[in-house]
C-alpha cells in the first residue's frame, strides 16, 4: 500500500517536473553523432523510461557502494522510495554504482533528496563502463572532455531532480559520486532510457545530415557493407533518425586506425521499413567479410522547394528560405506583402499571416536568393505555384530578405516537413534540465519511514 501511495506521488512529482521542464537552464550546441531516436518511451517529459531502481527490476545485488563491495553495508536503499536512503560509510570512496545487467541506453537520472531533513547532494560526477572493471571507468564528459559536475536543485531540499545527459549514454554499468552536499549525503535515485536497443543507428563524422551509419548490435556499434546499397536504404536511415528527407546513398573508407565490424550487407530496404534493420539483408557470418571494405554512408536532404522559417523568436515567424538547387536561399522583398506571406504561412501548416516583414527584418541569411517579386493571389497552396520574376534574374542581396510573422492556432494542413520548424538543419540543442517542485501531499500522502 505504502508503495502504491508512492508511485502516485512519484508520478504526480514527474507530472511538476514536465511542467517546469519547458524553460531549460541551459542549451548549448554540441558535435556528436546524430542519433535515431529511441526505441522506448515514456509519458513523462524524458526521454526513456525509468530504468528499474524503482521497480525493482535492477536486483539489490546489482547495487554497490563505495569502491569496494561489502555485503554486510547493502545499498539497495538508494531506491527511490525505498523507505531509507542510501548515505556513504564515512572515510570511504563516495561512489554508488548500479549494473544494469544489459548494455542500455542511459538518458538521465533522477535524483531524490532526503524527505523531511536538510540532508542533499548539491552536485555529482557520474562514471560509466561496459565491464565494470576497476580501470574500465570513464567520466561523463561534456564536448570539451571537461568532466561534468551535474547540479541537484539547491534551492529547495525536498525535491526530485531531473537531469538529463547531453546525449543517451551507451553502456552497461554507472555510477555516481556527490561532490558537494549539504547536512550528509543522502540519495535516492533512478536512471531513465532504454533497454532494448539493438538496432539503433547513429550518422558518424558528418555535419549531422550526412555521414557514416553505424548500427547498433548486441553493445557494438558496427558499420553497414557498401555492396548493394542505394538510395532507397538511405531513404530509409534518413527516416530512421526523423529528418523527414531524402536519402542519398554513399560510401566511405573507413578512417585510418579505424575499427568497426561489418554488421550487415547487401542491405535491400523495399522503402516501406520504419528501421534499417527491418530491411532484408544477407544474414550469416559470410555478410560480414565485406569485400571492399567500404562502408555506407548517407546524405539525408531536404526535398525540393521544401520551405523553413529561421531566425525568429518562435517557430511561428523567421526569415522564410526554401531549399532549391541543392542549397537553401531566401527570398527577395520586392512586391513582398501579405497576400504572399499568408501562402507561405499555410504551406508551413500555420492558418495564415498576421504579417509581411521586409528589409531583413529577422536578419539576412546566406547563400543565394532564390526567388523574387512574389505575386501571389490568395489561391496558392505552394509558394512555388506563385508568379515572380523569374525571367529577370534577381539584383536583390540578402539586406532585401522577406519574412513573415504566422498566425498562432489551427494548423490547417499538416507541416510539411521537420526542417520547416525554423531549427537551423544542422545543429541540436543539448539541454540539461535541472528542475524542482514542492511537495504539496494530498490528504492520503503517507510520509515514507525512515
Ligand atoms: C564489511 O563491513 C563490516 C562492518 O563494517 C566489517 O566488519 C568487515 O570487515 C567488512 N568486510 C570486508 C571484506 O571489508
Ligand atoms: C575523472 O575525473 C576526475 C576528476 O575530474 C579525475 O580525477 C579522474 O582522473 C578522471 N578519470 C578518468 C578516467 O578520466
Ligand atoms: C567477396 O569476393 C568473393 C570473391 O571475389 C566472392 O565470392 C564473395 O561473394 C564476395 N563477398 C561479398 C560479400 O561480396
Ligand atoms: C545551382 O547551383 C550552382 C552552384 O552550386 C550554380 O552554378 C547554378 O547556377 C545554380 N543553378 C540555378 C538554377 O540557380
Ligand atoms: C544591397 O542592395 C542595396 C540596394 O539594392 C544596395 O544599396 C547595397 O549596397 C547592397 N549591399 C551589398 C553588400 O551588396
């Protein structure tokens, strides 16, 4: 029952913190290799899952304290609403570390401050190794190897804190070490992400729309033999990672001292697949000894005429740009009024245009001006279908720019592809959400025992 009274706070406490987890503390823009989405998923505003600290599904000898194992001091009471938390025996290495019994996907961590004391960890470091051996154990890092000191709200003692890790973490046993507190150390927690994660692709050395596609098998990530592939598989792997484009297959070397095993060839996706791995392949050993030791690689693009709002102050206006030629321009303000920023504003799913911006209102944009002296009529569906000066040729430079502010509310038509959200295409947002609540205990809220 106690439990069961738990799990409804615990949820009701996720609830507050998808709430305030809109306005992130911090974003900042990261290289790392593009990742497919992943396979599980919950309803509270993580990515992920909780990962079993709470259910039990992580047994209690899976946890250990300290730097070295003593069955006699158990950690299991880290779990979150376990009735206790766990606290470090005094002079001993401050690490708790849980094995996950399989290589997951680890998202974040929630961590939990002791109930009713002024006892909480202020700041940790979390380490992570696929064998757990002694000297296996890397800090997580930020893009600068800097090793990251992740912050428990220090506000408020008697909260849950939400942290997710700049990208999931690959790995199979983790662990963490509070660097600062208050009162004593005392910790619950939970892990959040995935466990069945084989067939997840990752686009490698690339700038986030091309690159090496490396897979994920059994806790390896291997790369895909170039024999047989085409555009069709690329199709498929640009979809796999949500880009909404159009796959153009590729191949490369793999780099000098580079290592990656085969793991799948003579890939034949028919184009209906969701996974690359849902796609026919040679299945054996023999697919492994890929002959020209090339691997496949992709270039997701935006389709034709494809059209994105950027440099706005929210997804609803922004410089308009259209991709054309391979490349993406902008378009000139000449005759631009609303009539013509109403057609762009429906061609992004938006009900109209509250407004035509000239001069670059939302700054110039780069690369070339691809249409000019737009003269809609109302009735378009596609900016495209609009007259313009194309015969002339365009004199305009980018100080000429045409923007549009939308009207907020019913999206009348489906967006029309994930690059028109007015995201710049080539950069992801790494959040670390660091958020609080108060506990506001219903009538049937049983304080835990401690
Ligand atoms: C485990 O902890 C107990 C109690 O602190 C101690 O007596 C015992 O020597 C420890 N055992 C090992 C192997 O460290
Ligand atoms: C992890 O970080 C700590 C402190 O930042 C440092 O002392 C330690 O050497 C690092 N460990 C590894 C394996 O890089
Ligand atoms: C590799 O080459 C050998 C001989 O040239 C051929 O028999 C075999 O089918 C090739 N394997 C693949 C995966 O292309
Ligand atoms: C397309 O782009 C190339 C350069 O990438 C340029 O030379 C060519 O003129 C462009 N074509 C059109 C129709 O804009
Ligand atoms: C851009 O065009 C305007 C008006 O046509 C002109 O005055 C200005 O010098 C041009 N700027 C550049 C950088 O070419």
């Amino acid at each position: 029952m106690a439990s069961l009274v738990s799990l409804k706070v615990f949820i009701i406490a996720l609830l507050e913190v998808i709430s305030s987890s809109a306005q992130p503390l911090e974003a900042r823009t990261v290289q790392r290799p593009l990742l497919s989405e992943l396979p599980c998923s919950s309803d509270f505003g993580f990515s992920g899952e909780l990962l079993g600290l709470m259910s039990g599904a992580i047994p209690d000898s899976d946890i250990t304290a300290s730097s070295s194992w003593n069955a006699s001091y158990s950690a299991s009471s880290v779990r979150i609403f376990s009735g206790s938390s766990w606290s470090p025996r005094v002079n001993e290495n401050q690490w708790i570390q849980v094995d996950l019994g399989v290589f997951a996907a680890i998202t974040g961590v929630i961590i939990y401050s002791d109930f009713g004391e002024v006892n909480y960890i202020k700041t940790f470091t979390v380490q992570h190794s696929t064998s757990g051996a002694a000297n296996e154990w890397q800090n997580l890092t930020d893009e600068v190897g800097q090793t990251i000191q992740f912050e428990v709200s220090s506000e408020f003692w008697n909260g849950m804190t939400v942290i997710s890790f700049p990208d999931a973490l690959f790995t199979r046993f983790i662990r963490l070490s509070p660097t600062a507190w208050v009162g004593h150390i005392r910790l619950n927690m939970e892990f959040t992400g995935c466990r069945d994660i084989d067939g997840m692709l990752r686009l490698v050395g690339g700038d986030g729309h091309s690159g090496r596609v490396e897979v994920l098998k059994g806790g390896i990530w291997g790369v895909i033999c170039d024999n047989g592939w085409d555009d069709q598989d690329a199709d498929v792997v640009c979809q796999q990672f949500g880009l909404n484009e159009m796959g153009e297959a590729t191949s490369l070397p793999l780099g000098e001292g580079e290592e990656a095993p085969f793991l799948m060839s003579r890939v034949t996706c028919r184009g209906t697949e969701t996974r690359l791995v849902d796609c026919p392949l040679v299945c054996g050993s023999e697919s492994l000894q890929c002959n020209s030791s090339r691997a496949a690689g992709v270039s997701c693009k935006p389709p034709r005429d494809v059209i994105r709002l950027v440099g706005g102050s929210s997804p609803t206006n922004g410089r308009v740009e259209i991709y054309q030629n391979n490349t993406w321009g902008t378009l000139c303000d000449t005759y631009w009024d609303v009539t013509d920023a109403d057609i762009v504003c429906r061609q992004l799913g938006f009900s109209g245009a509250e407004e035509a911006k000239s001069g670059a209102h939302f700054g110039q944009g780069v690369g070339p001006v691809h249409m000019d002296g737009l003269a809609c009529d109302g009735s378009e569906s596609r900016i495209t279908d609009c007259p313009s000066l194309c015969w002339e040729g365009t004199r305009c430079n980018h100080t000429q720019d045409a923007g549009v502010v939308c009207r907020e509310g019913a999206t009348l038509q489906k967006k029309e592809s994930a690059t028109g959200s007015g995201l710049p295409p080539h950069e992801f947002s790494v959040v670390t959400i660091d958020d609080y609540f108060f506990f506001s205990p219903s009538s049937d809220w049983i304080p835990p025992e401690f």
